[in-house]
C-alpha cells in the first residue's frame, strides 16, 4: 500500500507534505457543510414530527395552529404542514432570512399563528384534545437532545 503523503526524514525530524489535503480541505468543508444542512433538515423534520405525535402534542382545537408549521432549514422552508386550513389564523413560514446566520447551518420548526407561543408557554391551559398541551416543541428537545445530536454528528461524518 502506497503512503498517502509523501515523507522525509532529516535529522532526526519528520517531513510531511500535506499539501494535497490541505489543497483539497475548501472541497472538504463544502462536504460537511452540505452534510451539515441535510442532518439538519432531518433533525428538524423529527422534531416536527414528534412534536405532533408524542405528547404534549400540539394542540388541535379548529386545526389551524397545525396547518400553520413548517421546517426551514438556512431560512428555506423544507417541509410546510399538509394539515387542512382555511389559512385564516395561520400560514406556514415559506421563508424567513433572519434564521441565517454566518458560519452557521440553522434550522428551526415554526408554528405561524398569533397565539402560537402563548399556547406553547401557558402550562395552565385547557387543551380540548387528549394528549395536547404546552411545550409541544420544548418537551421533545429535552427529551431527544442526545438523539439528535448524534444524528447530526453522524451524519456529519458522512453516515
């Protein structure tokens, strides 16, 4: 088997050049950083996911605060909700460039409606449907936090 990297020794010191990797790393990183956007999307697809059928589930009085979700992923939405609205109390985000940031892949589960977050944040609330309730999105990082992670991490490595 050929070295990967061609070697010197002089002196008692190792030469190594690592000129094709370092010529290669722009290449490299790009790859990451693509890898980075997918395990992301599909972290956030989880989580949206779970969001709606593990509890608390989000709540689904008239329908509309489902069918106003959506997954963007660098400010594009990837996946918008296909539960049925008459889109009155809430649109799915399409897209939103203030959840791109520099040097950072992003990632975020929206739920578009003007009382989205009152619902997600009033523990006291009385939720019509079995199962529903507050922290619909929160209670699920707590709860997979290390799950995700480790999907990204292995997805980043390219599994």
């Amino acid at each position: 088997m050929a070295n990967a990297y061609p070697r010197t020794f002089r002196g008692g010191a190792l030469f190594i050049d690592a000129s094709q990797v370092l010529a290669r790393l722009p290449v490299i990183l790009e790859e990451m950083r693509q890898r980075a956007i997918q395990g992301t999307a599909e972290i956030c697809l989880q989580l949206f996911n779970d969001s709606v059928m593990q509890e608390p589930t989000v709540p689904k009085d008239t329908g509309h605060l489902r069918a106003s979700g959506s997954v963007l992923v660098e400010g594009k939405a990837v996946y918008v909700s296909e539960e049925p609205s008459s889109g009155l109390a809430g649109t799915p985000v399409l897209e939103d460039d203030s959840l791109r940031k520099a040097g950072m892949v992003t990632g975020a589960v929206i739920f578009n409606t003007p009382y989205a977050a009152h619902l997600h944040e009033t523990a006291d609330l009385h939720f019509h449907e079995p199962g529903s309730g507050a922290k619909y999105l929160e209670a699920k990082v707590q709860r997979y936090h290390t799950q995700y992670a480790q999907h990204l991490a292995n997805k980043i490595k390219g599994g």
